[in-house]
C-alpha cells in the first residue's frame, strides 16, 4: 500500500513538473507538452473502465465498458461520442486466435490490464445485434500496480548510444493524440513493478520496434562539459505493455 501511494505521488509530482517546469532546451530532449487535438481518423487504443453488471439478456448486457485513453471522449458502435462505451466482446479474427486464445486474453483485458487498438461496431450475435470492440492490436500489462496513472504512449528506440544524458535515445508518442513525437533520453520500469523478466522482455522488445508504456516524463540535471544548466528527460512508467501472445 506504502508503495502504491508513493508511486501516486511521484506521477503526480511529475504531472506537476511538466506543466510548470521551465528549461533551456536541449537538443533531442524537448520535453513538450502533449497535444490536445484528439486523432479522430485512427483507430483509438482502448482500455475498459468497469465491467457491465446490468442484469439483462446477452448481446444487449454483458461484457464491459472501455475508453480511449488520453482522450475525455470515445466513439461507440453508433458513432456517437461519448465518455465511455459498451462492448459485450472482443473480435480477435484478425490477430488470428483461437476461440481459447481470446478468452484467456479477455480475462485479462476485462480487468484493465491490457489495451486494444480497434473499433467499436455492430456485430451480429445471434438473433440480435451486439456493440463488438474489433481488436487489431492487443497488448499485455506487465506491472502490478493496481491501475496505470499518467499519459499513455508508443515508446521506441531511437538507436542511439551515449555515455552521458542529455542523450536522444528514445521517442514517445502520445497515443490517440495528433503530437508530433518528442524524445527522452531514458525510462524508468521499476515504478511499474513488474518482474525482473518482463522489464529485460522490454529491453528486447525495444530493440526490435515499440512497446506501449503508461507514465509521466520528469527532468533531471545532465551533464555540460561549459557547466550551464541542461536537463535530460526519462519516462518514470506506472504500467508498459508488450504484444499480448495468449
């Protein structure tokens, strides 16, 4: 519980330092601000935000309601928009899964921890219709924190090796955001509490393309061989999440 709280009050702080820090930029370690302006043309990452207890008959109950994350509204199977929609099931056909493999990936994902990219749409399910949440990319939390705080992000490699921070070394995009991607010069998994092997699965898998991480980006001092005032930027994470293999 003490670690929960402190982890709390770090994103909270690092939220904090970001709207009000001001440094001198760097090259290659601008911490910007993430763009307000919703991407309205991709398909949204979506995370569920509880499960749907009404008592009523399958498709038109059941499942959960999810939201797309970094966003305060989300587009449900009418086409509306709304804080938040309903989904009685996820459509996996096109990752390929078994009827298994899913069920064990919606355990997981009716539970808020894991994230999908797709769309909500009419589906037939029976003699009724149901709202489906169509999944084109599914991903797997692998902290143990309760709930992921802070913004959510497509975080990669940018292949750059230094010996000393101010340093590019890796580039973040705000998910479901029309930001332009910014760069920091390191990450932090250990607030995410998540065992020794998926933070080195991480590692790897940062090697090979981007993973998606929740979290706040915070300063510290880096190095100037003059001795002015430079700052580098890490992404302390509260949740990341790999490729989901079920």
């Amino acid at each position: 519980m003490n670690h929960v709280r402190t982890l709390v009050a770090t994103v909270a702080m690092a939220l904090s330092a970001l709207s009000h820090a001001q440094s001198t930029p760097v090259p290659g370690t601008d911490p910007g601000t993430p763009s307000t302006a919703i991407d309205a043309k991709s398909e949204p990452y979506l995370i569920v935000t509880r499960v749907d207890a009404r008592k009523c008959a399958y498709p038109v109950c059941g499942g959960y309601f999810v939201k797309a994350v970094n966003s305060p509204v989300t587009r449900c199977a009418d086409g509306k928009l709304a804080k938040e929609c309903h989904a009685v099931e996820l459509d996996t056909r096109a990752l390929g899964w078994s009827d298994e493999q899913r069920a064990t990936f919606e355990a997981s994902f009716s539970q808020g921890k894991a994230l999908v990219k797709g769309a909500i749409e009419p589906q037939p399910r029976g003699l009724y219709t149901g709202e489906v949440l169509r999944v084109s990319e599914a991903w797997q939390a692998q902290g143990s924190n309760k709930r992921p705080l802070g913004t959510f992000f497509s975080l990669k490699n940018n292949g750059i090796v230094c010996i000393q921070a101010p340093c590019p070394a890796f580039g973040l995009q705000t998910l479901n955001r029309t930001s332009t991607e910014r760069s920091i010069d390191t990450v932090d998994f250990s607030t995410a509490r998540a065992p020794d092997t998926a933070v080195q699965a991480a590692w790897q898998a940062l090697e090979n393309g981007p993973i998606l991480a929740a979290g706040a980006v915070v300063r510290f001092p880096g190095f100037s061989p003059t001795g002015a005032n430079v700052y580098a930027h890490k992404l302390v994470t509260s949740e990341f999440y790999l490729p989901a293999k079920p």
